[in-house]
C-alpha cells in the first residue's frame, strides 16, 4: 500500500479564508473519519499534512476533532459535499479529562 498524506475524499486549494483550505471532492458521510490531524510527540503537538490546510469557522464547521489517546481524528459532523470546503473550530478538547 502507497501512502498518501490525504484521503482520496479530500484536496487542497485555494481558500476566501485563508490561504490554502483542505476542500472535500467525494461526498463525506456525518461521522465518518476523515483522517488524522495532530498527534502528540512527548510534549508537542504536531500537524500532520491533512491537519495543516483546515482552516477555521466558528460559525460553519463541519468537522470536529475527536482525541484518541495522543492522536487527534477529523470527523464529519454533518454531510460534507463535493466542493464545500473543510472547516472546524480551531480548538482542541481532552476528552479523557
């Protein structure tokens, strides 16, 4: 298996928010996974290639990023189709907490 640093579901482009935005091009089911985006290594957090081109919305995220142990998961929080860009807001939760 090749590895490839986005899902097949997503790209990257040209963003009215910021810069580059992670974009959707195959429609993403509420709740499916989309991928890792940060991870903890010691006492960093770092990006991973899908979580460095989200960009934020307070008001019209679609995704929310869900923590499994030190690693930190996009999830679709409704229905994202082909051309609606990737949104979350730019917040980071313990769940184990």
């Amino acid at each position: 298996t090749m590895y490839t640093p986005l899902p097949s579901c997503v790209t990257i482009k040209k963003s009215s928010i910021h810069g580059l935005g992670l974009w959707c091009i195959e429609k993403i089911e509420k709740g499916e996974e989309i991928g890792m985006s940060h991870f903890y290594w010691g006492e960093h957090l770092m990006r991973t290639p899908l979580g460095a081109f989200y960009n934020h919305d307070e008001d019209n995220a679609n995704i929310a990023k869900e923590q499994k142990d030190s690693r930190f998961f996009m999830v679709a929080t409704k229905d994202i189709l082909p051309g609606e860009e990737i949104l979350c807001k730019y917040t980071f939760y313990d769940l184990s907490a």
